[in-house]
C-alpha cells in the first residue's frame, strides 16, 4: 500500500489543512494499491501563495542557475525512473516493460531536450534599436491526466523552470503515484522553496481554484475537452493565458504504394499501445476502398496477436486505466455494432479467461463510415476503427472532417507524396513513415486545443514577450 499524504509546498513535505483522503484502485485488480490526500481551497491558497513569493527570487535566476538545476534532475531523475515506471503500472496499469520503458523514456527526453534548449534559449534578442525580451509569465498552474502521466508532467515542469516560472502542478487523482516521486527528485535536485509545488486533489475542487486563481498567471491542462473548456471559462476573468493540450481522433494514411499489410500490421499494433488511450493515436486507420480486404486480413491477425494480461507479466497490452472508462470503452463498442460497422477483432467484455480488472479486447472494425460516432468520437480506448477512401483528395478530405486535429500518419514508399499528403492535413503534429522526434512542437489545431509543447517550441508557452524600445544608442550620423 502506498501512503501519500502529504503535499510538496514552499520547499517541504506538508500535512492538509483539512484531513481528508482518496484511495487509489490498481486497474489490473480493482483492489486498493494506495491512498492520497485531498487537497482544499485552503492549500490551494498556500501553495499559490508560496510559488508568488518565489517569483520574485527564481524570474531573476540566470540561464546558467536553471541550468545547474535540470541537470541535478536529471541525475536524480534517472536514479529513480525505474521506481517511477513501476508507480505507472501500478497506478494506470501500463505493462511494466511500457511503463519502464517509453514511459519514463518519454520523461527523460523531455529533461534532456529542456537542457539542450535552455542552452540557447534567445531570451534577449537585439533587433535594431529594440531589445526584445522573453520574461517568465509567472506563476504556472499545471492541469495534468492520466494516461501519460509523466510525460505530462515533464513536459509542463521543465520548460516553466528553464524560463524561470513558478508552479502549482495538480497531477491526477487516477495516477498520482508517479508525480509524488517526480516531486521528490525535484526536492532532492534541489529546486529552490517555492518554485515547484504539488498538490494532490480533484480537477474540481484543486483544478478549478487553480484555473480561476487571480494570483495565477497561466494554466496548462492536458486532458479532455469538456475539461478544458470548463478551465478556459473559468480563466477568462483573470485575463490568465490558457494552454490547452486535448483530445484528437487521428487519422493514419496508408497510401496505395505501401506494403499494406506491414503498414496495416504496425497501425494496428500501434493503437493498441497503452490500451489505446493516447491522445495522438492512429484511431482512424485509412486505406484505400480497393484494398480494404487486404486491410481487414492484416488488422485481424495483428489485433490478436496483441496479448492481454497482468501488467506486471509479460503480455503487450494491460487493462485500462478505470472501471468509468472500461464502461466508456464498452459503450462505444456497442455503439458501433449498432452502427453497423464491421466488426473484425475483438469486440464487448474482457478477454477469454480474464475475469477480474479493466481488460479490454484489441478491437477494430472495418468499412466505417466516417459520419459513424465511432469515427467522431475519441473512444481512449484499444479501438480502431478502419475507413476505406477512393484517391488522395478523398482520403485527406476524411481526414479533415473532423472536431479535432493533434496528430496524423501518413505511410508509403514515394516520399514527396507522402509529403504532400500530410501538407494538406489539418493537425498540428504528422509522422510520416514513423518520424518522431523530442525537438518538434506538439500540439494540435481545431478543438485539440491551442498549445504546443516539447522542446524549444514548449519554452513559449512559459514566456511573455517584452518589447524594450530605444534599447540601444542610436547609430551615430
Ligand atoms: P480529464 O478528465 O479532462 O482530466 C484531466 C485533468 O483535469 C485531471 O487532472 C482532472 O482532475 C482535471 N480536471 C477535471 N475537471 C476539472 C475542472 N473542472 N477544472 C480543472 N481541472 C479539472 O482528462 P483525462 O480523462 O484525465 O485524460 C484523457 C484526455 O486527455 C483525453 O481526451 C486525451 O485525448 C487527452 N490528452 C491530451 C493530450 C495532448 O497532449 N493533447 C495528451 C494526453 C491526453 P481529476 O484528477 O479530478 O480527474
Ligand atoms: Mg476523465
């Protein structure tokens, strides 16, 4: 059982104002694996309070202190990732080899390439007579899901100390276990009082306070629409900048070229990666009409060749991550058998043989239509669905039509078409031919919201720029 009680405020561990506590379920077993405090508005109001006081001392640090900084994180980071990616399986269920694996790999990259940006950060840049200056916004409020959790939490946390932020991070209440470590490496990295604060709680109560806080200059969230929408409204009357980093229904381009059983294999496969609740997933899978039996072939034998069990055991797919979204993830199952959709692999309830957890089957259906809900709606969950396209202008139509736009895959063998493919998506982040890089922006167009983090690109976020006109003398006559 793991106890985490106290919150990370000024610099040290606390006890609540209010003793009030939350037990945490193991997906994997539906049993209890730990309890959590709650925090109310009365630790909202010091934790706030105690990152506003170190504002004044950290704004002014100097690249080459916060440098010193996220190296000591690193070197403490990496003495305790491994406890960190069992947390994560613990608490979102994520297989032990993707937990200690791309998970903490993700955190880790995020801190290396922090560092690598800090280094040359243009906080100060003549241009002309102006000097042009990149200050700290502020104090950050930190808005935080669970189905990355410390990716997210890396990917707010280092670049609002490189630029010099204060924050209140509020991880969530599903997976909290890995931010409690993270907190503890930064304490131990020794980030000064103040400057980072945690607090454990509810989106509603502590996300909410955080989101409307008059003393808090910007607030990130990673997490759904509905939620960012809710933390949008409840920001506007402080005039505080708003990050938002939401859903999406990607779409993943096969293009006629390709090896489409390979192509098809590794779509599927992918999908199913973290039970399927990443917010950048190929979920719409695109193939052309003529190849959709092909398709259907491929899709069915890698969907079972997903293994499901015991995240501590050896299978490539745990459970996911609450009994509210195994429902959700059975609801749209069934939504789309009613549909009509085809329904290839998979389908409702728990695997054969597993009678105890949130497990789900690898599920895909072929010959969607793209009106369908299941097409629409992000489901966050191991379904793919699979949509045939007549040519080139009908498959990037497809994928157009639609509320969101975070990622978007686009596989063949001639490059400059699959170039020109991904030109015309409306996303914000596209992998062509499995590119993935830590240095480029993440983030999405439409109602996937309006931030872009990772790398240089997240600095920004953090950052208000001020313009210092007559900076420099004037060129002599
Ligand atoms: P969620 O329900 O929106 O929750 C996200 C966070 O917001 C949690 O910490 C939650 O607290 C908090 N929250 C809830 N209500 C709030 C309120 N009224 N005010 C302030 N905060 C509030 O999302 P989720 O279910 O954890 O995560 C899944 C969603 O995240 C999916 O839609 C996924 O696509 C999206 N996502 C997006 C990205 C991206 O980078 N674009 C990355 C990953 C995930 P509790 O602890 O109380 O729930
Ligand atoms: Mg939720």
């Amino acid at each position: 059982m793991r106890e985490y009680l106290k919150f990370y405020i000024d610099g040290q561990w606390v006890d609540p104002v209010e003793a009030k506590t939350s037990n945490v379920i193991n997906p994997a077993t539906e049993e209890v694996s730990g309890r959590i405090s709650m925090a109310s508005l009365a630790d909202v109001e010091k934790a706030v309070a105690a990152a506003r006081k170190a504002f004044a001392g950290w704004s002014q640090t100097t690249r080459e202190q916060r440098l010193e900084l996220l190296l000591a994180i690193q070197a403490e980071y990496a003495k305790r990732q491994n406890e960190i990616g069992e947390a994560i399986t613990e608490e979102m269920g994520a297989p032990n080899a993707l937990g200690c694996g791309f998970h903490i790999g993700l955190g880790g990259g995020h801190i290396a390439t922090a560092i690598e940006a800090l280094k040359t950060f243009p906080f100060e840049e003549l241009r002309g007579q102006t000097m042009i200056r990149r200050e700290p916004i502020g104090v950050c409020a930190m808005i935080t899901p669970w189905n990355w959790p410390m990716n997210q939490v890396a990917v707010k946390v280092l670049p609002a100390l490189a630029t010099g932020c204060t924050m209140v991070l509020k991880p969530p209440q599903l997976a909290p276990y890995s931010a409690q470590i993270f907190a503890e490496v930064l304490d131990k990295a020794g980030v000064p009082k103040g400057v980072f604060n945690m607090l454990q709680g509810s989106g509603a109560v502590v996300g909410a306070a955080l989101s409307a806080h008059p003393q808090v200059d910007l607030v990130s969230i990673t997490g759904s629409e509905a939620v960012g929408v809710e933390i949008a409204r409840a920001a506007a009357p402080t005039v505080k900048r708003v990050c938002q980093e939401l859903g999406g229904k990607s779409a993943f381009i096969v293009l006629d070229d390709a090896d489409m059983a390979k192509n098809v294999a590794g779509a599927t496969g992918g999908m199913m990666i973290n039970s399927g609740q990443t917010c950048s997933a190929g979920s719409r899978l695109l193939v052309p009409k003529k190849r959709m039996a092909e398709a259907i072939a491929a899709a069915k034998e890698a969907a079972a060749a997903v293994t499901v069990g015991d995240p501590k055991g050896n299978f490539a797919m745990g459970p996911v991550v609450s009994k509210n979204q195994f429902n959700e993830v059975q609801r749209y199952i069934e939504i789309g058998i009613k549909e009509g959709a085809e329904l290839i692999a998979g389908g409702p309830g728990r695997p054969d043989g597993i009678g105890k957890g949130y497990f789900c089957k690898p599920t895909v259906f072929a010959n969607v239509d793209n009106k369908m809900v299941i097409a629409r709606e992000e489901v966050f969950g191991p379904v793919l669905v699979i949509i045939g396209y007549d040519d080139i202008d009908d498959a990037i139509a497809i994928a157009n039509d639609s509320d969101f736009g975070l990622a978007g895959y686009v596989n063949g063998i001639d490059g400059e078409q699959c170039n020109a493919v991904a030109k015309r998506m409306r996303t914000g982040w596209i992998s062509i031919n499995g590119g993935f890089d830590f240095n480029a922006p993440f983030g999405g167009m439409k109602r996937s919201g309006n931030g872009r983090e990772w790398g240089e690109f997240g600095f920004h976020e953090y950052v208000e720029i001020k313009a210092m006109l007559g900076y420099a003398p004037a060129p002599q006559a």
